[in-house]
C-alpha cells in the first residue's frame, strides 16, 4: 500500500522551521516502569512546567489514547504491541510538529522498548521511573495490586509477568528519593540541553 502514498514534502512546513518558532527541538519521553511507580504523576508534573515556560508539549497516557485511538485493543501480548506501536507512530508525529511528547506506559519488555526506539530513532529518550514493587504495591493506586494477588488479574506487570528492567535508559527517577516535583525537575533539567529548550535555558537545576 505504502507505495502508492505520493510524499509532499516540497510544500511542507519543515521541521526545522517548527523547531526554530517553538524555541526548543521535539522529542518523545517514553516513561517505564511498574504500574504506579509515578509515571503519569511525574508526566503531568512535567507537562505543567514546561507548558508554563512556552514548551509546546503533550502528555500521552493510557487513558487518552485507550479510550479513542486504540479503543479496539484488549490487553492480549499482541493488543500490547499493537497499542505500544501506534502510540510510538503518534508520538513521532507529535516530534516532527515540533512537540515534547510525554509518553507513560508501563511498557514491560526490553522487545516492546526496542521497537519504540526504533520507530523514533534520535527522538527516543527512555525514562526509567524506577520504584520498587513493593513500593507500587503499598501505593497500590488504582487497586490492582490487590486484585492480581487475589487472583482476579491474570498477567500483571510484576506479579505474574515479568518487568524487565532498562539497560541503558536516558534517564533513571528513583521516586522513592525524590519528591514529585524533585523528580519533574530533574527530568526538565536532563532535557535542556539535548532538546535545546531556550526557554528554560537560565533556569537553575534541581538540588
Ligand atoms: N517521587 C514520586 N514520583 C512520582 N509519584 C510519586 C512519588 N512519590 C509518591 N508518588 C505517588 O505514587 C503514585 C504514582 O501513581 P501514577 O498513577 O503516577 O503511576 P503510574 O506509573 O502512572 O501507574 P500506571 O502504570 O498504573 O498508570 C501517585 O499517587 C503519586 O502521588
Ligand atoms: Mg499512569
């Protein structure tokens, strides 16, 4: 099918141009870790700030995208991929328009990471939120700890399926060492510079 698609380019607003009006370069942050280790909380803590400074930024979450773009999608090993896959196309999407993209998903496997990486290529910054399971499990959230020790959840990440643990991320938050807004800072920090962020240039790093 792809090769009856006609590029445009030519006519196209560029990248570049985009980068230029934004102050700062696009990129994905994909955020990993144990099911309440602080991704989404540290996500949004993150979209709050660099919104406020000007950063043209998204967050993309579960809960955004399950409900629409991946509303088909159950939670099978291959819906997993699936979901992950066309999340990573987005969120490329969302980079080349110039945009910071906050990605949290707990995106388990080294396999399912590897594949992101590969869609996004140099826009691919991979954030270890790094919280142990016991930690999760006594934050325990959205309640599904207990229900997967109970039993009424087959296959959750750290009970009975495996969470393989980042290799060689941009970025590792140990929540348990850090306050929310520590851990948003020292990711904000971290991104200045490979993302060129002009506006936050002059702004202190964290602790
Ligand atoms: N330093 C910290 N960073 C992030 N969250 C923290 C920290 N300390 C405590 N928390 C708390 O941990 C919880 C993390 O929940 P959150 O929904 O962000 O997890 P999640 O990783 O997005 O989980 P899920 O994969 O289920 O969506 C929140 O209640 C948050 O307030
Ligand atoms: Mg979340």
């Amino acid at each position: 099918m792809a090769e009856h698609l006609h590029p445009i380019h030519d006519r196209l607003v560029q990248r570049a141009e985009r980068e230029t009006a934004n102050g700062h370069r696009g990129g994905v942050v994909w955020l990993t870790g144990l099911s309440g280790s602080g991704k989404s909380t540290i996500a949004a803590a993150v979209e709050r700030r660099l919104f406020e400074q000007g950063v043209f930024v998204r967050v993309l979450d579960g809960d955004n995208v399950r409900s629409g773009l991946n509303g088909n999608l159950g939670f099978s090993l291959e819906d997993r991929r699936e979901n992950t896959r066309r999340v990573a196309e987005v969120a490329k999407l969302f980079a080349e328009a110039g945009a910071i993209v906050l990605c949290s998903f707990v995106s388990p496997t080294r396999q399912l990471r590897a594949a992101v990486a590969e869609i996004l290529g140099d826009d691919y910054f991979e954030v270890f939120v790094d919280t142990p399971l016991e930690e999760c499990e006594r934050r325990d959230v959205k309640g599904l700890y207990a229900k997967a020790r109970a039993g009424e959840i087959r296959d959750f990440t750290g009970i009975d399926s495996p969470y393989e643990t980042p290799t060689a991320p941009f970025l590792t938050l140990p929540t348990e060492r850090l306050t929310v807004s520590e851990a948003a800072g020292t990711l904000i920090a971290a991104l200045i510079t490979p993302l060129s962020i002009q506006s936050l240039s002059s702004v202190p790093t964290p602790r």
